[in-house]
C-alpha cells in the first residue's frame, strides 16, 4: 500500500504538468495555425482583389461594347448589305465574347450567367432583325438593317446590355462593403 501511495505521490503532478503543457502548446499552436491562415487570405485578396475587379471591369467594357447603340456604328460601313451586316456583328459578338471568357474564373455564376443572356439576347436581337428586313422586298442595306435594330431596342422595356452591366457593377460594389 505505501508503494501505491509513493507511486501517485510522483505520478499524478507528472500527469497534471503533463496535461497543462498539452494543453498550453495545442492552443499556442491552434492559435498559431489560426493567424497563418489568416494571412494567406489577406495575401490572397491582395492578388485576387485586382484580378476580380478587372474581370468586372472587362465585362462592363464588353457588355458596353455589344450594346446596339455602341456595336453598330462601329460594325456599320458604307455600301454594307444588311446580310454582310448581320454576319458581322453575329461574328463581333462571339469574338469579343471569347476573348472574355477567362473571366468567368473571377466572378460569380449570376454575373456570368447574365453576361451569357445578354450576349444570347443580343444575338437573338440581331437575328430577329436579320428576319424582319429579309422578309422585306428587294435588297436592304446595312443602315437601314441598323435603324429597324436601334428601333426595337428603343421599343425594348429594358436593354439586355444594361441589364447584365447592372448586375455586374452590383456584385463588383459588394466586394466593397
């Protein structure tokens, strides 16, 4: 019995030491490991804050450039046939599309979704117009193609353009507060 005694005498300041040092070092080291994480994503946003904006960025600049009031003056040339007009646009819209898919990496699945209906409307638009100035006798030309388009728009309740820049320019001010 008094063996026992000497053993706990020894034995349990062992293990109550044992156990504050354990419990001392998992929390420095949680805490460590807690701080450590936060700076890489402080880091992080340091690198993706400025690649997400310009994403946005880019996006606005494409949306504003397939709008009808910015596309067709552009795309519109002198003596242009109202088809060779429409397979240009059709075409400048696709590739300006492309050249911004990267970006979908940086912004959320609504903002590109709205990005996609807008370039989909848009195409959308520019056929309709296509159909409704082909239906029409005799050969059109390019100016009148963009008159009957930049009528509808005006018609329009609201601009597929506009309405993806709204939702593009509200996500990239969240990011703010």
């Amino acid at each position: 019995m008094e063996l026992l005694l000497e053993i706990v005498k020894y034995t349990l300041p062992a293990l109550i030491v044992f156990i504050t040092a354990y419990v001392l070092l998992k929390t420095l080291l949680d805490s460590d490991q807690q701080r450590r994480r936060h700076e890489l994503n402080v880091s992080n946003q340091k690198i993706t804050t400025p690649l997400r904006l310009k994403a946005y960025e880019r996006l606005v600049l494409y949306l504003e450039r397939i709008s009808p009031n910015s596309i067709l003056p552009r795309t519109l040339k002198a003596d242009m046939s109202s088809v060779q007009l429409q397979r240009m646009l059709i075409r400048t819209i696709r590739e300006e599309f492309e050249h911004n898919l990267s970006q979908q990496v940086y912004i959320s699945s609504k903002a590109w979704n709205a990005t996609i209906a807008a370039k989909e409307n848009m195409t959308k638009m520019v056929n309709m117009t296509a159909a409704r100035v082909h239906a029409q006798e005799g050969k059109k030309l390019g100016a009148e193609f963009a008159k009957i388009m930049l009528e509808a728009v005006m018609d329009m309740k609201e601009n597929p353009t506009t309405t993806a820049i709204e939702i593009v320019k509200k996500e990239a001010q969240e990011m703010f507060g």
